[in-house]
C-alpha cells in the first residue's frame, strides 16, 4: 500500500466510524457541543465576528454547508464525521514521515479509536480541527520560505479554529527552534496573535486563557488527578522498559519535542490542561512505534485500550451529560467536557426525538419556552421561532427566574425538563411547574 491509498482509507475509515453512530440517531447529533452550542447558532443565526476571540473558523464552515444542506443536525452530522475522518488522516500522516504506510495505517488507528482520542471526538470538534491540524504542522521542516509559509498558514488556522493551541504551537517550535533558528518564526507570531486573542476577549488575559488557578482548588485537584489516571494508566506496563521507551523518543528529537510541548503547556495553562492531557495521551500512543518496547508490552498495552475503548463505545446513554455520575464530571464543574459513554449528547441520544415532539405541543401564542443550553436546539428542531425561545445558558438558578419574570408579564411559559432526573442532581421542576405531557424521561412543562 502506498502513501496516497493510506491517506484515503485513514480519512474513509475515521469518517465512515463517526457517520455510522450518528445515523442510528438522527434526531440529534452525538456529542455537548455539538446540539448545545453549533446547532442553535445555525438556527438562530450566525456572525463570524461574535466567535472571533473563540476561533470562527469551524462555525464558518458549519454555516456555509448549512446554506447548502438547509438542516442544522444534518449539517453538524457530516461536519463532524469529516473532522473525524480528518483526524485519522492527520494521525497517519504524522507516522507516515517517520515510518512505513502499513505501520502508520495501524498506529494511526490505534490511536483514533482509543478511549483518550473518541474523547477528543466525542463533542470538541473545534479543539478536534485545531489539534489535527497542528499535528500536520509538525511533519514540515522550516528550512525554506515556502515551507516556513506552510507552518505559518496552518498555525494559523489552527490558531483561529481554537485558540487553546496557541500556548503548544508556542512551545512546540520554540523547543525546536534550539536546532533550526528558522523555527523561532512560529513563537514570535504566536506572541502576536495571543495578544491579539486577548485584547479581543476583554483586554484581560484572565477571560483568555480561564481560571489559571483551578487546579489549586481540592475538587478540581481530584478531578485533574482522576483524569491523569484515567487516560495514562495502560502505560504503567511500560514499568520495566521504561529505559528502553525513553531512548525510543529520544531516537525521535520531533516526536519527544511534541510530547514535551503538551506536557509543559498543560502546567503552563491549567485551564486547559484535560484536554491537552487527551491530545497528549494520542501521542503517546502513536509514540509505541519504534519505541523499543518488546511486542508483548505493546501488546499488552494495545489490548487494554482497545478494552476500554469499546466499551467506552457501547456503554448506554442514558444519563444526562454534563454532571453525571462520573466522578470527573461530578467533582469539577470545569471538566465536563468527557462523557461516561462516545454515544452521549445533551440529552439520552434514544429520546431526542420524544424531547422534539414535546416542544412541537407548545401552544405558539401569547408564549414563550424558556430553556436551558442542553434543549434550546430540539425548540428550534420543533420548528419554535428562535425569538420564542428564551436560552438561559448553564445557569439552572437564571432558567427558574426567566420562567417566573416572563410569566408576570402575562406569557405562558413552557418549559421540558426531565422526571425523576436531571442535571446538576435537580431530578425534577419545583412546584410552580405543572406536567403537561410526558414522553419518556421527560415532560413537557407550564409554569
């Protein structure tokens, strides 16, 4: 097999795993972001300039295709299975310059469908584009103008998808640049760009990077620590060959520079740190390839993911993501962004479409639906005129008081909850909330 039918069949395979799970459920995307964030801004409508200081570049190309298709689940559904194909291929294109098409095709594989990288995919897609697209950027040598165009061209895109990869693209080709001064261009223009993002985001370099402090409160501590745990414990069975793993990365100056890059940046960013531990425990798979591990380690290792992984896969989805019963979730409001199960969105994905027809029973005058982030999208999908819709965010305490002030003003309102479950632990409405009608979990409610 050559490089062009690998490249292919890394893409087909990522998009083809991704599209298939997302057809069994049509009335509602797979993942938080997806139905919490991108769906509602392609019905209620969309302007690049508002998503500059979070990187527009992924919700300009989910508008345009939505142009074309005319239908926001639908749009987010292919979107999302092409990212996910556009991972594969990155993955494999990354081992492809250092090692042989069918041990790129495997390694790359490995590492996509591992439990860190469906994490990854599972619902941050923004983060999914940026972080392939800086893996990309590593397989150029900056030892010429055009190439140097390249890397910029990319980090930029990159940069402008999500700006979370500024502070590893930062150390990436500072660290490299110790070897090749030409690399130093990539530092240099990120210094820009972050005050560029942070001037954008309010001026304070606090509403850029987040909370650099919440790793120091005990629930995050857990929760960071959890995660550690989590996504590297199949890698306590390189204890033994740890010497010969080590000398394996030293073998490769760039790869041992990327794991360092993320392992730096994650201490250097706190509020960034899950996800740059996600991205780097890919890597570190990726990395078993010429590690100088003995076949049965790496076996060993392989065979404990790809456990996880399917299960991880299969496991039913039929608690409310964020705020489950995952003690990561659970301990750190901050680190929601991983699921209990890949087949997990806002809502159980079974019911998405009962959650559809309870607002399709909203009486549609003289009202209004207040909602919070997770059900906005099935208002609109219901065919609810976005300016009926009122979004009350994450905020449950803001979702109870919108409902008490728009009915003062002489409005029905109606809202769906959940019965006898729920986010943040609330199992159901207090008692100003009357059930109108239920299906499944969930009613369709009138203050």
């Amino acid at each position: 097999m050559n490089a062009w039918k690998g490249a292919v069949l890394s893409f087909a395979i990522g998009f083809l795993f991704r599209f298939s799970l997302e057809a069994l459920f049509p009335a509602s995307p797979i993942g938080f972001d997806p139905m919490g964030y991108y769906v509602p801004m392609l019905y209620a409508g969309f302007n690049p300039v508002n998503f500059l200081p979070y990187g527009p570049i992924y919700y300009v190309i989910a508008a345009s295709m939505n142009n074309l298709i005319a239908n926001p689940i639908l749009t987010i559904k292919i979107l999302d299975s092409v990212l996910s194909g556009f991972f594969f291929f990155a993955l494999f294109i990354f081992l492809d310059s250092r090692t042989g098409t069918k041990y790129a095709l495997l390694f790359a594989g490995l590492s996509f469908f591992s439990y860190q990288s469906l994490m990854l995919t599972w619902g941050l897609e923004r983060n999914l584009l940026a972080f392939s697209l800086f893996i990309l950027s590593t397989t150029f040598e900056a030892n010429d103008a055009r190439k140097i165009v390249s890397l910029i061209t990319l980090m930029t895109l990159a940069a402008f998808t999500d700006p979370a990869i500024v502070p590893v693209g930062f150390v990436y080709f500072a660290l490299l640049s110790r070897k090749n001064l030409m690399n130093i261009v990539i530092p240099v223009y990120y210094t820009a760009l972050s005050i560029f993002f942070i001037l954008l985001a309010g001026g304070g370099i606090e509403n850029f990077f987040g909370i650099f402090t919440s790793f120091f409160y005990p629930s995050s501590a857990f929760a960071y620590l959890a995660l550690v745990i989590f996504l590297l414990f199949p890698f306590i069975l390189i204890t033994g060959e740890f010497r010969k793993f080590i000398g394996g990365l030293k073998r490769d100056g760039k790869l041992s520079t990327l794991i360092a890059s993320f392992i730096i940046s994650s201490f250097l960013v706190l509020s960034f740190f899950p996800r740059y531990l996600a991205e780097l425990s890919s890597i570190l798979i990726i990395s078993l390839r010429g590690s100088g591990l003995s076949r049965q380690r790496i076996m060993a290792i392989v065979g404990v993911i790809l456990v996880v992984s399917a299960s991880y896969v299969v496991l039913g989805n039929e608690d409310p993501s964020p705020f489950t019963n995952n003690p990561i979730t659970v301990n750190s409001g901050e680190i929601y962004l991983y699921s209990n199960s890949f087949l997990q969105s806002t809502v159980p994905l079974d019911e998405a479409g009962s959650i559809v027809k309870l607002f399709e029973g909203v009486n549609r005058t003289n009202s209004v639906v207040v909602s919070m982030l997770y059900m906005v999208g099935f208002a609109y999908e219901a065919g609810i005129p976005p300016g009926m819709v009122i979004n009350a965010g994450e905020n449950y305490s803001l979702f109870i008081s919108e409902c008490s002030q728009y009915s003062k003003e002489g409005l029905t309102v109606y809202a769906v909850w959940w019965i006898d479950n729920g986010w943040y632990g609330i199992k159901n409405l207090p008692a100003p909330f009357m059930v109108l009608k239920q299906e499944g979990q969930f009613a369709l409610f009138e203050y």
